[in-house]
C-alpha cells in the first residue's frame, strides 16, 4: 500500500498548508516552540514549489542549484499550542534575477499567529547567486498575489 503525503493547494493568489502541532513542536509548556514556525514555513514553501512544478532535487542533482534563505523578518503575535490545526499561508513577493520574496502568515482559524517575510535566492554549486530560470519566474509570477 502507498500513501500519499499531505499537498498543500493554491487560492485565491495564495498557497495553503495545513497542518497539526505535535508534542514534538511544543516547549514544556505545550506551546510551538519559536523557532518551528521556520520549519513549518519551509515545509510550505516546498510544497508551494513542487505543486509550482519546481522539481527542487532535480534541479539541485542536475547542478542547476538550490533555493537558499537569505533574509528573514518575523513578528510573533500569539503562540500556537499542542493540537492546534494551523494554516501556513504563502504569497509570493517581490521578484529578481535571483531572488524571491515570500510573504508567509501561520494561521489559527482567523487568527495570525505569526508574519514573516522570507527573501530566498538561487545559487548554483560554487554558492553564488544565479539568475533563475525564466520558467520558474513565469510559473511564480501566475502564482503571486496580493492580500
């Protein structure tokens, strides 16, 4: 038997994706931890990637290179807990030869928990920044909103 893992999808100019706080996530206090809102966002923008038709590991196996974080800013609002359902909504930003602004929200219910804004870049092998693929670009540009 083969399961398929959970794919966020797109909406209304935004990628959503849902998921559950596990005991894992949480400090002992039963609360996220803060420096898991950055894997949860992360797992988003994969996600939002691959559903794009970006194949991330092709692309890097290929020598063509990989998407790095270069900058993050993050406000915290009010924390997550133990089996809370969240919603990590993305949009994408901003776009340049090698960069991507992704504006990222994590959700619950209604209520924003936490806003971060995420400056990816492409590089190539030697680390260095690289112009991404024109396809790529076209492909974030059709998914890019605003709120």
């Amino acid at each position: 038997m083969h399961e398929t893992p959970y794919s966020g999808r797109f909406e209304a100019g935004a990628h959503l994706f849902a998921l559950r706080v596990y005991f894992e996530d949480t400090d002992a206090g039963g609360v996220v931890y803060h420096a898991n809102y950055l894997r949860f966002m992360e797992r988003a923008r994969s996600d939002m990637m691959r559903l794009a038709g970006v194949d991330q590991r092709r692309a890097m196996e290929g020598g063509e290179g990989a998407y790095v974080v270069v900058e993050v800013a993050m406000r915290y609002k009010a924390p997550a807990r133990l089996d809370d359902d969240l919603l990590v909504v993305s949009r994408v930003g901003r776009m340049s030869g090698a960069m991507c602004a992704v504006h990222q929200r994590v959700m619950r219910g209604a209520e924003t928990l936490v806003e971060a804004d995420i400056s990816v870049a492409l590089v190539g092998p030697n680390g260095r920044p690289k112009r991404q693929p024109r396809q790529w670009l076209e492909t974030f540009e059709r998914y890019r909103g605003t709120e």
